[in-house]
C-alpha cells in the first residue's frame, strides 16, 4: 500500500496518507486518501492481471473523455493507477431502493436513466476521442467493443442447457444469432459498462457515476434494455412496480431520441428493444444458470461464484432469465422459455453436477 501511495503522492506532487479502503474488487485496490491540506482523493490502483489491464485502460481512457464521472486528477500507466476526485459518502442507488422510501426510489431510478440517456447522446461524437485515449493508455488487451461477448454468450447458451438437462429443439442456435450487437452498428454510444445501481452515488449535485472499468460504445438499445429488465446482470436483478420499468425506459428514450430521430418512431425502438433484452436474457442465463445448480446464495461483488448450492441462486436465476421474457419482449420461442421456466422452478439438486461454470464476463452491464 506504501508504493501506491507514493505513486499516487508524485502524480499530485503531494503526500497522501490515512488510506482507508473502500473495497475494490480482485481487480483492483481502491483508497480514499488524504493531502496534506486536508482534503481527500480516490486512489484506484490496478492489479496486473490482463482483465484488470483491460479494466484500467477503459477507466483511463473514458474519465479523460471528461464527459462523466469523477474528475481525473492523474493517471500512472505503469503501476498503474488512477487518481480521482472523491465524490464523498453519498448513498448509491442500491441503498435507495433497498430502503423504506418509494418516492426517493423511483426518483432515483428516474435520475440514472437520464443521466445515461444525457451521456449517450452526449457522447455520439466522441468515439475517435475514446479509440485515441485507448491507444494512449493501452495494456495489450481489447476494448469490449472488439471483444465479440454477445456472439460468445450465443453460442455457450444451447450446449449449457443441454448440459442442465434442457432439451434444445432444432433451429434455436440459429434464432439466437439473428440477435447480432442489438443495433450497435446503427445506433452506437458510450456506456460506463457496468451502470449497476451501487455504481451510481445521489450527491447533492446530481446522480453521478463512479465505475467506468468496461466503458465502450454499444448500441443505445442495450442500455435500454437495462432499463426495462431491469439490471439483469447484477445481483440487485429485482422486479419493480408495475410501470416503473416503462417509466425508466422512457425517460432514457426521450434523451436519445435527440440525436438518433428514428428511434422516437415506435416501431424502431421496439424492434431494438427485442434482440436487445434477448442480449441480457442469454447473458444472464449463461451466468446464471450454473451457479443456480452449482453456486451458493448471492454471487459475489467481484464476479467469484459462491461454493455451494442454494435456492436463493436458481430465484436469482429465474427471475434474470424471465422477468422480461414473453412473446412481446423477447425473439426466444416460447417452448424454450416454458422449458427453461420449468427446470429453474424445480428445486436444486445438490448431489448431481452442474453444467461447466462459465467464466464471469466483467464488460459491459456486467455484475462488478
């Protein structure tokens, strides 16, 4: 911790000292810091493994893009870390809805999808700036944006439920292709990665975001996407009230729709929407689905899967998988999300084993 100090100190040309630890992940070592003024920074220093060199890129990079999230005080590429302004103990997002006020909750919902709505449209002319500062931070791994995570999900999904047990008929693998990047060529814009509600503090200014580790460009229907399921690949994947997800969903709509006209016609945002939540419906069984036979309870914050098996995982898994998935929403065939229905609602067999585990993808919306 001593040399992440001094690292952090000569970026600054100040002594930092008091580091209290704020968490992290396996990725990373997170510090709030004080100066010799008395004031406070973040220090985020990366491991060096390659994820977390692809996590420090993308964090790199998209605070220098200056267009959201803490003021970046100084990047050390070669230990390497990042130096941050400290937004203060502000609640996230997570607290809010986990807490006894339905007013402040659905405000806050309201403000983190306008808030991204703004970042989109905002950003639609900013990914050379982005490809710029990749280059300039590079660690020798891909963006997100090269790394082919849908086309990878799609084609793990049918021998993972052939492997739980779960009949696939024939023609499915190829109905899932057909989901390609959910308009990421037609509609692209920048994304923090991973807009979990605990990535999102309610300060006094405004909801601001703190996690930009697997920041890329993705279709603006995928974030969308995350409004109407709503947060499928996180571990608070909870259904909301009855119009609370289209309320969301629509207040992220409306931002966008500025700088892409088209999407404000109905009939092309729902024909975005439904590949896109068929995206987070493979994403999140492939995850998922193992861990409910295989995993324990509530899948850890750094991606790691519990040890042992419980029901609260298959719930978990259920309720990811299906929340948004019917005819209207989804392009699955209702045979498959009947069958998929029936297997996670049986209880977990604890003796017999689990399909292979998946590795966790940490990219974009992925739990952190």
């Amino acid at each position: 911790m001593e040399s992440i100090l001094r690292a952090a100190g000569g970026l600054l040309d100040v002594e930092l000292s008091g580091p209290v630890d704020l968490g992290g992940s396996s990725r990373s070592t997170v510090l709030r810091c004080e100066t010799a003024a008395g004031d406070s920074v973040i220090v985020k220093a990366f491991s060096s493994e390659p994820e977390s060199l692809r996590c420090f890129t993308a964090e790199a990079a998209a605070l220098s893009l200056g267009i959201a999230g803490p003021e970046l005080l100084g990047v050390d590429p070669d230990v390497p870390l990042l130096v941050m302004a400290d937004l203060g103990n502000a609640p996230t997002l997570a607290d809010i809805l986990l807490g006894s006020d339905p007013t402040a909750a659905e405000s806050g919902l309201l403000a983190w999808a306008r808030t991204l709505g703004r970042l989109a449209a905002e950003s639609v002319h900013r990914r050379a700036d982005l490809a710029r500062l990749w280059s300039r931070y590079h660690k020798g791994m891909p963006s997100w944006e090269d790394e082919p995570w849908i086309a990878q999900r799609v084609t793990a999904l049918p021998a993972l439920l052939d492997g739980a047990g779960i009949a696939v008929p024939a023609g499915f693998a190829e109905e899932l292709t057909r989901i390609g990047t959910a308009g990421g060529e037609e509609y692209p814009a920048f994304t923090p990665g991973d807009t979990c509600p605990d990535n999102n503090l309610l300060t006094p200014e405004g909801l601001r975001l703190i996690d930009f580790e697997a920041a890329c460009y993705q279709s603006v229907f995928l974030t969308a996407a995350y409004c109407r399921m709503p947060f499928s690949s996180c571990w608070c994947v909870f259904t909301l009230p009855a119009g609370t997800a289209a309320e969301i969903e629509q207040a992220y709509r409306a931002e966008v729709v500025g700088v892409y006209l088209a999407l404000a016609e109905d009939e092309v945002w729902q024909a975005g929407m439904r590949p896109a939540v068929a995206v987070w419906t493979v994403d999140a069984t492939v995850r998922l689905l193992p861990r409910a036979v295989v995993g324990a309870g509530h899948p850890h914050s750094d991606g790691r899967l519990p040890p042992e098996p419980t029901p609260a995982a298959r719930a978990l898994a259920l309720d990811a998988t299906l929340g948004a998935a019917n005819p209207a929403t989804v392009p699955l065939r209702p045979v498959e999300t009947a069958l998929l229905h029936d297997w996670l609602q049986q209880p977990a067999h604890q003796d017999e084993p689990g399909p292979p585990r998946p590795c966790a993808r940490h990219g974009p919306g992925a739990s952190h």
